[in-house]
C-alpha cells in the first residue's frame, strides 16, 4: 500500500456512510493526525532556491521546504522544522 491509498482509506473513514456509525471527534482527530503525517512522507520538491552560503568550509546551497517554508539544505532527506520528505532530483523532461 502506498501513502497515498492509505490517505484515501484514512479520509473514507472520516466520513463514514449514512448508515455507519458515526466516529468521534477525538478519533476524527487521530485519523487527521494520520494523514497529515503520512502526507509528509510523500516527497514534495522544496520550493525556489534561496542562495549558496559558505558554511563550515564549503558552500551550501538552500531552498525552501514546500510546506513549511523554511529553509533546507540541499541534499537533506527531510525538512528539519516540519519533517517533510524533500524530493531533490530534477524532472527529467
């Protein structure tokens, strides 16, 4: 199952058949808290590059994490703010 079917199968259950038992708030909120986790696992490329900086002897290259928009280093699997898995290969086109 990828993230994306087990993000679907999360919000079906939040809205549940009419003749379903309805779920509670607090297990609506438990089954939000999933997909929005899960939905960080999906790689998102970082936003627009920011700049190169000379840091610790070599220059580092910036950007912007697509979700919470601060700042990643290039090559970072994860933004270190949010936790959003950061895609880094270009598109091939």
């Amino acid at each position: 199952m990828t993230e994306k079917e087990a993000i679907q199968m999360l919000e079906r259950m939040q809205e549940p058949e009419p003749y379903e038992p309805q779920i509670t708030h607090d297990a609506y909120e438990a089954l939000q808290m999933g997909i929005d986790a899960l939905e960080k696992q999906i790689p998102r490329k970082p936003k627009y590059k920011a700049e190169d900086r000379f840091v610790k002897n070599h220059f580092a290259e910036y950007s912007y994490c697509p979700t919470c928009e601060k700042e990643v280093v290039a090559g970072d699997m994860f933004c270190v703010m949010c936790g959003q898995r950061i895609c880094w290969q270009e598109d091939e086109t």
